[in-house]
C-alpha cells in the first residue's frame, strides 16, 4: 500500500525495513517486497476500471523522477507533472489505508432501469472518491509552479500519511507540501519549512496504517500503543 520501489531507499542491503501496522498494533522487520502489503486491496467490487494498472503507470512514470530528485537534478515541467501525480496518489491512497475491510453498501441504478443492491470495496470507494469536490486533489493546485527543493535531513521515516499539507494558520489555503525522499532528504513543495519541525511525529499522527523506517530505528512496541489508543478513540 506504500511503493515499494519508493521505499526501497530506506532498505538495508539486505532490502529489510522496520514496519508498524499501527491498525493491527504490530511492529516487525520486513523486506520490502512484502511490506505494507495487502492483497486485492485495490480491486473493485462494482466498477470495472483497473485501479492497480493506474497506479503502476503512474509509479512507472514517478520512480526515475524520485531518483533524479534524490541526486539533486533538475527537473522538467513533464518530470514535475509526474512526481505530483505521485504525490496525489499516495496521498489518495494513505486516506484509505486503514479501510481496506470495509465494504460500503450502495444501490445500484442500471441502464435498464433495475435497482440492485451491492457492497462497494475499497477499490469501488477510491475510483468514486476521484469526483468527491471536497477532496483536496494535489494535481489541481499547480504545484508544478511552486518552488521546489530538497532539504537535508536525519533519520526520516515514511508511511501512508507521508505527504504532509502544510498551512499558515487553521483555515487558510495549503502553502506547502512535504514528502520524505529518503531517511536524509525531504522534498519541500512551496514555502520553505522551520528547521526544528518534528517531522516523523506529525507523520506518525498523520498515517492511518503503515509507518516504515530504516531497519532497528522503529520502536516496534509502539505499534500496540497506537492501535489501542486509537480503538478506544
């Protein structure tokens, strides 16, 4: 549910991460070929448009922009239009990442004019949120014209929630947008940020399932914290 092929930069040379499923309050070692994953989690019930084939093209265009970015290059219009597409995928992806159970009921209208009853997947949910308006979508922002940098960092994690929206007071249009390279580099769409901004914990409280770290730089134990503390939410 987190592009392994984007997470592979914090991967040991043994390709293992330290992963929290903070939904099943387990923290465990993983290589990352397994983690954060969830099979058929994006394949929908009802509507019939490839999902997972969506996002592999979006990850096929996105990944050589993630390593240019890592390697200080520029980038073009083109390359920047892939990247946020990136962004709004996982951003899109990380609303839903503690949901993939859940199965909505709706009633269907069918061209020929019968009513039936089905369940929607998250598969379904994701596909149909695309024309919800109160959706903050990243693609409708421009951010191909905004400054774009990447900061120097330490010991940075990822996850689900790992794109941060960032605004200058409660209410006001989102100034800048955030988002973890690699455990040393954070890409900084907009306004600069503060250098004492406690990233990896407003990225924790920010990610619904998935957290993954280097390997040994997790605190495994807390995965069970979290999912206690947010059942009794």
């Amino acid at each position: 549910m987190v592009s392994k092929s984007y997470i592979r930069a914090w991967a040991d040379a043994r390709g293992r991460v330290d992963v929290l499923d903070i939904q099943q309050g387990r923290g465990f070692p993983s290589s990352v070929e397994n983690a954060t994953v969830v099979s058929y989690a994006y394949d929908p019930e009802v509507l019939t448009q490839d999902l997972e084939n969506d996002y592999a093209r979006i990850e096929d265009r996105s990944v050589p922009v993630i390593l240019k970015l890592r390697h200080a290059h520029m980038l073009t219009p083109v390359e920047k239009s892939a990247m946020v597409s990136f962004l709004d995928m996982h951003l899109d992806r990380g609303r839903y990442a503690d949901q993939v159970k859940i199965r909505t009921p709706a009633l269907l209208l069918k061209t020929d004019g019968q009513i039936e009853y089905a369940e929607l997947s998250l598969g379904d949910r994701l596909l149909l949120s695309q024309y919800l308006g109160d959706v903050t979508r990243l693609t409708a922002l421009g951010l191909e014209q905004w400054p774009w940098q990447v900061r120097e960092a330490q010991h940075l994690a990822t996850g689900d929630g790992a794109v941060l929206l960032w605004r200058e007071t409660n209410g006001a249009e989102i100034s800048t947008v955030s988002f973890p390279l690699s455990p040393t580099q954070l890409l900084v769409i907009g306004q600069d940020l503060p250098n004492d901004v406690p990233l990896n914990t407003l990225l924790a409280r920010n990610c619904r399932r998935w957290i993954v770290g280097v390997l040994g730089t997790l605190n495994r134990i807390q995965a069970a914290v979290v999912a206690a503390r947010r059942s009794e939410d």
